[in-house]
C-alpha cells in the first residue's frame, strides 16, 4: 500500500511516498482505510530524531499521528465496532506503531470513536492530538470551570483553536495571542479579548483581567513567554505544552501558583476523543481551521509546522489521492 514515510532523521528531506505492507490488526485493534490523516508539529520533530531516545523506529515508517475513516477489519477481543463503521482515531506513532498517513492503518480500538454522519473525515482528522492536548490541559490540567479567566498563548494554532473552544464550552472567560492576521480568527472561535503578540498586549490584559487570570495555557513554550507568572492571579495555575524540548525554561512557582506541563494522557485519550466528537456534533465546539493538502505535499507541510505560523491544522486528503 501507499504511504507517506520517514526514511531517516533529516527532517522532511527524509519523509517521501513509499511502498509499505499491510498490517492485519492485532488483540483490542481495529484495521481502518484511511480517508484523512492530521498532521501535528509532533509530526516534524519526529522527522528529525526528537523521539529517538524513546524508540527506534524501523524505516520506512509511516507518518500521522491522527486518522480517520472505515473500519475494513476487526481483531481479536474487540466488540464495540464493526465492519464499515466510520471512525477517528489516534494512531500509535509516537509509541512505534504505523501512522495515519497510508491508505490503511491499524490502532487500538479503545483510542478510536465511531464518528456520526454530520462529520466528514477531513473535519475529523483535525481531532485527535489536538483536541485531546487542549482537552487534557484546559480540563484537567487547568482545570478550568464556569466564570473563570483564561489566557491562551498561541491561540491561532491547532491545540491553542481547539483550547480556545473548550474553554467556549465551560462558559469561562477568554483572553488569546496570535499574530495580526489571526485575531478575526480568534473572536470567530469564541475568544473574548484577542490579542498581537507582537504588540505590548500586556497591559489590554491586565485592564480586562486586574487580578490576573485563572488559568494561563502556554501552547508555545520555549520560554516565549517572558514571567509568565505575572500574568496570572494569586493561587492560579500555569500550563504549558510539552514540546519535547529538554531543560525547556520552567518558572519557579510562587504566590500560590501552580506551574504544571501538559500532554496527553494515554488513559484518558479514548474518553476524551469521544467527548471531542459528541461536542462536535452537537455543535457545542466548533472545529478549527483545516487546509488540506495532498500526500505527496507532506514534506512542505512539515516544513510549515515548524516555522509554526500555521492557522489551525493542516488534514492529509489520503481518498482524494495526488500521491505523485
């Protein structure tokens, strides 16, 4: 079958198109012909050896955290799915199984939901790593609620759209950063007071919010923030995205504040997926930009992930084909 893999760790010079076997899944999985597969700045750092030290991967690997489309086969122990359901799901790149960037992947069934008819498969594949990392770092991690305030530092992004619409969803207070050209976006998502990062927002901040806010969401990192702390209210919490990054800046904790970083959580990732569609269908959350591309234009893609400019997510349209 046809795939978008990585070759080596150079990067997208390293991603090309490439022929890989099938692979029949296995106890608890589910086989899926992909019709669209997302793509997340997880995706480049992978390309260039960021995950190296928690596996080694076998070349060629198949790219694509996210997948969506229909169940072609069902492994063993697996009861709640049946051939010719249509899902989303989050593959297992990242823990050395095959991604969503193919004509046909396999993932762990409890890691994937069945999707209603009133969501295409582009829609869908924007869902999962970015849905999942705001839902995980708004809900639990900053565990935000009804009346409170929060400030998403790079809001225009994947998880930092999908952060600012769950926050839409809690009822809470909402303050974000993007460049110029996004802040129409911002307000369009739900996001109360948009702000340019490249301008002094600070003090706009401070005039809505005196006390400082509950929750800061960094979807940044990389100490782009400068005292971060001083943004937030006595007792708030600081959540930032872990990038991978090693000895990424932390700020020490003070004034009550607790500074905590954020991921996904293997064991919640199957309930929060789900949640992520019911809110999607039911138009509580609304799904964030998505620019389509073709397989073979992956490795641009990458590229644009990593200058980290890209207005909300960016979908590989595997059905639609282009694979040359």
């Amino acid at each position: 079958m046809k795939a978008v893999a990585l070759h080596g760790f150079d990067g997208s010079a390293s991603v090309g198109i490439a022929g890989v076997p099938g692979i029949a899944p296995g106890p608890g999985e589910i086989g899926i012909s992909v019709a669209a597969a997302g793509l997340n700045p997880a995706d480049w750092k992978l390309a260039e050896g960021w995950l190296r030290d928690t596996y080694q991967p076998s070349f060629p690997y198949v790219l694509g955290f996210d997948a969506a489309g229909t169940i072609d086969a069902i492994g063993p122990g697996v009861a709640d799915f049946a051939i010719g359901d249509r899902v989303v799901a989050k593959t297992a790149v990242g823990r050395g199984g095959a991604g969503g960037c193919a004509e046909r992947t396999v993932v762990a069934a409890h890691l994937a939901s069945i999707l209603p008819d009133a969501i295409d498969f582009i829609t869908a594949a924007a869902l999962p790593t970015a849905g999942i990392t705001a839902w995980e770092s708004t809900l639990v991690a900053g565990a935000l609620r009804a009346g409170q305030s929060i400030l998403i530092n790079g809001g225009a992004g994947g998880t930092g759209s999908f952060a600012i619409g769950i926050a839409r969803m809690t009822g809470a207070r909402i303050a974000a950063t993007a460049g110029a050209k996004n802040l129409a976006y911002l307000s369009e998502l739900g996001c109360d007071l948009a702000l340019d990062y490249r301008t002094d927002w600070r003090p706009r901040l401070r005039e809505r919010f005196p006390d400082g806010v509950d929750v800061l969401l960094d979807t940044v990192g990389q100490g782009v923030l400068d005292h971060p702390l001083d943004l937030i209210r006595d007792g708030g919490i600081f959540v930032t995205i872990g990038t991978l990054v090693r000895n990424e800046p932390r700020p020490p904790e003070q004034r009550g504040i607790r500074v905590l970083t954020s991921m996904s959580n293997r064991e919640r990732e199957g309930e929060q997926l789900g949640a992520l569609v019911n809110a999607l269908a039911s138009a509580r959350l609304r799904s964030p930009a998505i620019e389509t591309i073709f397989p073979v234009d992956v490795p641009a893609a990458l590229d644009r992930l990593k200058e980290g400019h890209v207005r909300g997510k960016l979908v590989v349209d595997i059905a639609g084909g282009c694979w040359q």
